[in-house]
C-alpha cells in the first residue's frame, strides 16, 4: 500500500509540470506570433494646443504721464542776517526752529547803544549844515548889495570923467582935473572887480554849505538805517528754520540768524531726460503748463498735492544731463521743503494707440495675434510708451486683432492655441473665465490623476475649480502640465 501510494503522487506530480510546461509553452508562442504579427505603423502623434489669454486691440485716446523723482521748495526763502554787530538783547518767543511768525514781527533785537550815539551826532552834523546854509545866503545876499553898490559908485565915476573930458573940449577944463577923473574911475572900476570876486566867492560858499548839508542828511540816513537795522523783522508770514541765535550772544556783520521760508508757497524741482523734455513741447517749442501730481510715501498713510509746471532751468547745469523742471504747487498741506517726492506729470494727448499689458510685447518689437485655425502670427508694432505694467502701442493691422496678454517661451508664430478671451477694462475679473461642464470635469480629473501636485495643492486648485469663473492663469497651468 504504501509504494502504491508513493507511486500515485509520483504520477500526479509529474501530470502537473507536464501541464505546466504546455502552459508555458503556448505562452511563449503566443508571445512570438504577436511580434510576427505586428503592425510597425508609428501611433499618430497629437499636436499640443495651449490655452491663452486674448484681447481685442481697440484705438484709444490716451493721456501719458511720466513719472520723476523731485524735491519740495520754498518759492519764498528769505536768510535773516544781522546787517551790523552787536549784541543780542530780545529774542521773539517764536523764535526757534518751526516757529511761525507773522509779517512785521519784531524776531532779534541787538543793543542800538552806538546806533543810537551815531544818530545823534547826525543830527547835530545837520544843525551845523543847516546854519552854515543860511549863514552862507547871507553872505550871498551883502555880497550882491556891495557888487550893486560898487556898480552904482563906477557909473557915477564914469559919467564924472565924462563931464570933465567935454569941460576940457570946450575949453574951460584943466588936464590935471580930467586925470583925476580917471583915476577916480579906474578905481571904481577896480572895486567893482573886488565885489564880484567876493560874490563869487559867496556862491561857491552857499554851493558847499548845500553839498554839506546833503552829506550830512545822508550820514543821518545812513544812521536812522543802521539803528533800524538794530531790529530784524519779518518781511512775511513763514516759518523759521536753521535757528542758531541765543539771547546774550555776539554776533557779526552779515552773519546769518535763521532763515525764513513760506510753506504756502511751494514748488517743486524735478529733473527729466531730453526725451521726457521734448516730450512736454508744444508746436512752438514752448514748455506746456501740463498738470502734475506730487506723492510722498509714508508709514500708513500717504501725501499727495496737484500743481502745474511754471517753468524750467535756464540751463542744463553742471555736469548734469536732461532739463530740471519746476512745477508750482497748489495745495500742499503735509509737504515740507527738503521732501523727496514722486512727480508725476500728464503728457499730450496720443490719438489712435492700443492699450495692452507689457506681457504683449517681445524684446524685438512684436506681439502675436490670433490668425486662422487658432494658430499664432508674429505681428510688428511699434512702441509708443510705457506705462507701469502697460505699454502703448501702434502697428499696422493691429487694431481689432485679438492679441496674446499673457505670452510664455512656449509660444510662438504657427503654434496653435485655445484663446480665453478677456476684456481690457474688466478689473478684476479680466483674469477670470467661465468653464463648461466639460472643461470643469476635465480639469478636476487631470488634478486628480496629477502625481506632481501635492495634497494642499490639488485642494486648492480643487476648490478654484468649484467656483462659477476660474482664474486663466490656472488653466494655462493644468493645461500646459497636461499637455494641452
């Protein structure tokens, strides 16, 4: 029983590899008929297709602005500087550094001892003048009534040698007394030529006692001025800065107290390039009165002021390039002078141009457009402006083409792609699309079968894909990950 039983097995084990081997056997032939057999056609390769974002090229109108850097100034600045030394003896109790004072505030006072000494012996200067004037009129005055008398005393000297000389003509005269009538009247004559002398010596007497008495007026000017100058006033209403004075202290001629600005009366200076500058011409060459916008960024809050440009530098300035601008502030409550600010500054109009993101333009002047079948065409523009994250553009054909806003390096002419087309103006929402039933199955299987993305991410862009609009960006993604 027991060989019977052993021999049995034996059998049985050698039926199963007997099958085995057939099994393996029609496997292998299997195998080698489906490689005879099989068809060497390469499987049809699908082209890729991506999705991007179009937008209608629409001619606008549109208003540039430039932008630049400046600083805020005082149109009014005025130094305050002691005219004369002296000591400080007031000090007005505005004034400090910010401190505001009106116009025809008394601000320093320096001791008039010596001004005041100096104004006296000016007016003392000019009684003196004054009398030496009048005395010399006087003097004037005899010394015409001694020419008058002279004059008057010759003529009757004139007509006596007269009488005498006819006396001699008919006889009766003696020679002797003709001589003494002539000498009689050469001595007339001779004090006449004294009075005169004398007369003329009294005009140019009364003509020095009026140039002394101008000199000393003036000296007496000069000194009502240098007692003024004691006092150092406000010539209108501002602020105080650079204060450096204390009460008690020694100051020079001419040197400087504090200076006094007006912050109502604000510019500011900004420099722009040539180009910038031609740009703000008018036919006539002449600098426009374009409109500017002045902001200063501070710390949770920010300072802005409108002015309009007054005028530019008469120079370039050394080494310096562009032109610098002014630009006339008209209200600025916040600025200070010394502010670095932020212009910006409203170009002339530009007619027939296409607004569209910077994104648009390649670094070789073109932009690619739907054309036929949804494939892309290269089209060359023409760069007008940048503006922040815009550019302004003019090409022929481009005005109603639809052009790619969000190009990538995956992008080129003759590429074919599946347009979501946005508007210019949508805000927000230009970058949001609405997606079919289809679509939205579609995409949340692809995020589904994606082995890349990680937990976090596929729910994210799970609970995206739930919403009524999409973002664009987010099906370029899965889309260009996918493979089209």
């Amino acid at each position: 029983m027991r060989f019977l039983r052993q021999s049995l097995v034996g059998v049985f084990l050698a039926s199963v590899t007997l099958a085995l081997l057939f099994v393996a056997f029609q496997m292998i032939a299997s195998a080698v008929q489906d490689v005879l057999t099989r068809d060497e056609a390469q499987p049809e390769a699908r082209e890729r297709v991506f999705a991007v974002s179009v937008r209608t090229a629409e001619l606008e109108s549109i208003t540039p602005y430039l932008e630049a850097f400046g600083e805020v100034q005082s149109r009014r600045r005025l130094e305050l500087r002691a005219a004369l030394g002296g000591r400080v003896v007031a000090l007005a109790e505005d004034f400090e550094d910010g401190g505001s004072v009106t116009a025809d505030e008394i601000l320093v006072e320096l001791d008039p001892a010596d001004a005041q000494s100096a104004l006296d012996r000016a007016k003392s200067d000019l009684l003196d003048a004054q009398f030496e004037e009048r005395d010399a009129e006087r003097s004037l005055l005899l010394a015409q009534d001694e020419l008058n008398s002279a004059e008057a005393q010759a003529e009757l000297r004139g007509r006596a040698l007269q009488r005498q000389k006819d006396l001699q003509t008919r006889g009766v005269g003696a020679a002797a007394s003709v001589e003494e009538a002539e000498l009689a009247e050469a001595a007339a004559q001779q004090s006449v030529l004294a009075r005169r002398i004398a007369l003329a010596q009294a005009e140019s007497r009364v003509d020095q006692a009026t140039t002394l008495l101008a000199r000393t007026r003036i000296a007496l000017e000069g000194a009502e001025r240098d007692l003024d100058d004691m006092t150092v006033r406000a010539r209108f209403d501002g602020t105080l800065t650079d204060v450096t004075l204390v009460e008690g202290r020694l100051v020079s001629a001419n040197e400087k107290l504090a200076e006094l600005v007006d912050p109502n009366a604000l510019e500011v200076a900004f420099r722009v390039s040539t180009a910038q500058y031609v740009r703000l011409l008018d036919d006539e060459g002449d600098l426009i009165n374009a409109s500017v916008t002045v902001s200063l960024e501070v710390t949770g809050t920010d300072l802005s002021a409108s002015g309009r440009i007054s005028r530019d530098s008469g120079s370039a300035g050394e080494g310096q390039t562009g032109r610098l601008i002014y630009a006339r502030l008209d209200d600025a409550p916040g600025f200070k002078p010394g502010d670095f600010v932020t212009v910006s500054v409203q170009e002339q109009a530009l007619d027939n141009v296409v607004r569209l993101p910077s994104s648009a333009l390649d670094a070789v002047g073109n932009v690619l457009v739907l054309g036929m079948d949804d494939r892309l065409e290269a089209l060359p523009v023409q760069l007008i402006r940048r503006q922040d994250d815009e550019v302004l553009l003019r090409g022929a054909g481009l005005a109603g083409r639809e052009v790619v806003i969000g190009r990538t390096p995956l992008l080129g002419a003759g590429v074919r792609v599946r347009p979501i087309r946005t508007e210019a103006n949508a805000g927000a929402e230009a970058n949001m699309v609405e997606l079919s039933d289809e679509q939205r199955a579609q995409l949340v299987a692809q995020v589904e079968a994606s082995a890349r993305m990680t937990e976090d991410a596929k729910a994210r862009a799970l609970g995206q894909l739930s919403e009524a609009k999409v973002p664009a960006s987010l099906v370029r993604s899965i889309e260009n990950r996918a493979g089209g």
